[in-house]
C-alpha cells in the first residue's frame, strides 16, 4: 500500500487507487525538481498529511505544491543537500527583495532570515503551508523582516543621537560631571590612549578608514575581501573593544567610585566616534 494512503486512514477503500497514483506522480515529480536532494519518502508523506488542505485528499493533494514542500521538508530535517539547495535558489531572490526595501544591509537580513527560517526556534520554515509558491512566500518573509530590521536600525540611532545629545548637554549643564571632566581628564587619555594602543593592527585600520578616509562599509569590506555584514561585525568590534578597554584601564588606574568610572564612561561613549577620530589623526601627524 502507498505509504501516504496508509497514512489517511480514512480514505476510502474505492479512493485508494486514484490517491495512490496521484501521490506517486507528485513524489516522483518532486524528486526530479531537485535532483540531488533525497527525502525519504516517509517524511514527505508526514508533512503533507499534517498540510493536508480538508476535504477529500484527493483534492486536497491537488492543492498542495508538493515540489515545495519536498524541499522545505529536507531544509526542516537538516538535510545538508537540501539546505545547499535552498541557498542555491533562493538566496539571490532574497537578496533582491531585500534590496526593494531600501535597506543597507540586504545581505545580512538574509543571512538572518536564513536562520530563522531553518533553525528558529522554531523554525519559521515549519509555518510554510504549501498552498502557495514558496517562492512569494520566502519574498514576503524577508521583506518583512529587512522592513523591520530598518526599523530597529533607525529606532537604535535615533537613541543613539538622543543620548549624544543629552551627554553633551549634561556635561555642560552639570557641574559634578564637569568636575568629573577636568579631574580625570588626563587619567581618561591616558586610559583611551592604553585602549587604542592595545587594539590589533587590522581593528585600528578599520576604525581609521571609517573615521578618518570616511569610507563606508561598503567600501572596506572589499579591501579586506570579506563580507560587507563581516566587515560591520568588526567596525562594531573595534567600537566596544575601546570602550571595554578603556574602561578596565580606567578603573585600574583610578581606583574611583564606580559610579564616577560610568559617569566618565557615559562622556567617552557620546563622542566615542569623534574621540577615536582625533586619536587616530594625532597619530597620523606625529608619523608623517
């Protein structure tokens, strides 16, 4: 008996011919659009069953895209031949409905849809129910999340830009932080000019061609040979790294209250950009 009528058990006796044979067809049909994937055939049979629009199965299965949902079902299993196939399809179709969005990182809210889709939890790919072209659905996933991801990203500097400010202007509107500044002032370059120091050399590059050259990540990730979202994971790096090490250099040579550390931690954040920059351009001079 066909293993996706042995499954319907309710399928009636006169019934299971015509299934059998239309699920054959559609299983066979599925094999030969993604040759090189192997699903077994009982794991199919079970994703179908649990999409199995109501009604008689027969017009049930007529409706599903079983082609698919055989790929979807290799990609849920963790099939590597599956997977490669998914990627190898859709990864630039992604990429462009990503790049409709008017987002800049397109090829990271993929990388991230990618991930969401197979490993979740739980993996988004588990919602797919195969009525319709995976394809629209996957654009329509994606453009969601660049939409999102476009969201966060502004909603995230526009706090950033807002604390900035209001750094800058409690600095001059508060006296204790003011006193903070100019009673530390040389134990903060001294600490900033510690953490710089210790930096590797490809992190101070990175931090100088965006500062100084104002070359855009885009633009750098080329001269390394890297992903554009690798090369932002390592501008984001180098950022935190003169701060963690600012800070520990900081404390070490204060040995203040905690709370006049993140005061001066709070001034070194606001301007941390414009702090690096100069840093780096005294440098520069004293080279030249």
């Amino acid at each position: 008996m066909s293993p996706f009528v042995k499954a319907l058990s309710n399928t009636p006796q006169s019934d299971a011919p015509a299934l059998a044979a239309a699920w054959q067809a559609a299983f066979a049909a599925a094999q030969t659009t993604w040759p090189g994937v192997e699903v077994p055939e009982d794991a199919l049979v079970a994703a179908v069953v649990a999409r199995l629009p109501s009604g008689p199965p027969l017009a049930g299965l007529a409706k599903l895209r079983l082609s698919d949902l055989y790929l979807v079902c290799g990609c849920l299993r963790g099939q590597r031949d599956a997977l490669q196939a998914f990627e190898r399809t859709y990864r630039s179709v992604l990429a462009a409905a990503a790049r409709r969005t008017g987002t800049d990182q397109p090829e990271e809210v993929v990388q991230n849809l990618l991930v969401r889709l197979v490993v979740g939890p739980p993996p988004r790919l588990q919602t797919y129910a195969g009525t319709g072209s995976l394809k629209r659905w996957l654009k329509i996933a994606c453009t969601r999340l660049a939409i999102d991801t476009n969201r966060s990203d502004n909603a995230r500097r526009d706090r950033g830009e807002q604390h900035g400010q209001l750094a800058a202007q409690l600095t001059e509107h508060d006296p204790e932080l003011r006193l903070l500044k100019r009673k530390y002032r040389q134990a903060f370059r001294q600490a900033f000019a510690t953490a710089m120091r210790d930096l590797t050399p490809k992190a101070r590059n990175i931090l100088r061609l965006h500062l100084i050259n104002q070359r855009t990540i885009d633009e750098i990730a080329p001269i390394y040979k890297v992903h554009r979202a690798t090369a932002a994971r390592w501008l984001a790096r180098a950022r935190a790294e003169v701060l963690e090490r600012s800070r520990a250099s900081l404390g070490a040579l204060l040995q203040a209250d905690d709370r006049d550390v993140e005061s001066i931690m709070h001034l070194i954040a606001s301007r941390l950009d414009v702090s690096i920059a100069h840093h780096l351009a005294s440098i520069q001079q004293h080279t030249d």
